[in-house]
C-alpha cells in the first residue's frame, strides 16, 4: 500500500523538511509556461476562456520560444500572477520598471 506523502513527511526530520521544501521551491522557481499553468491547476481550455482565445492557441503560445512582452504579461496575469522584468549582473539584479507602466496604460 502507498504512503501518503503527509505521512513521510511528518516523520522527516525539521532538517530534511527544510531541504525538501527548498528543493521544491528551486523546482518551482523556473518552469516552462505549459508547467507554470499546470502547477497553477489550470487547463488549456479554462485558460484559453479567460484570455478570450481558442484552446489551440494557448499551444501554440506554450510552445513558442521568442514572444511580446505583453502577450507574457496577459498569460501570466490570466493565470493569477504579475510580471516583472529582472536583469542580472554580476554584482546584482535590477527590476526594470518600464514595462511595468505599459501594463498600467491598459
């Protein structure tokens, strides 16, 4: 018979426990749109609904490599987040704030 995993977890030590909830959360952190929407429990059809689309465009949208930074940012607002634009130097990270306000212009 299967162990639930509340159960595994509950006899874990609080170490593992952390370790395990930072390897999640690493999972979790970067993920191809097609996982972003499935982890967030969400259907191609009930996205493609909120986004006023057919469901074979969200295929399409899950499989592109190269997209408008509006089109990214209706996605992931459809699926309940927000988009921010990051650079990454190497003495830093940098938020930047101008296509934040063309969000806000809609």
């Amino acid at each position: 018979m299967a162990n639930k995993f509340s159960d595994l977890r509950a006899r874990m030590t609080p170490a593992a426990q952390a370790r395990s909830g930072a390897s999640a959360q690493t999972m979790l952190s970067a993920l191809p749109l097609n996982e972003l929407r499935q982890a967030r429990g969400l259907s191609q059809k009930m996205l493609a609904d909120v986004l006023h689309v057919q469901q074979p465009a969200i295929a399409k949208m899950e499989r592109r490599t190269d997209m408008y930074l509006s089109t990214l940012r209706s996605h992931i607002e459809a699926m309940g987040g927000q988009l921010e634009v990051l650079a990454r130097f190497p003495d830093g990270v940098v938020k930047i704030s101008n296509f934040a306000e063309l969000g806000q212009l809609r």
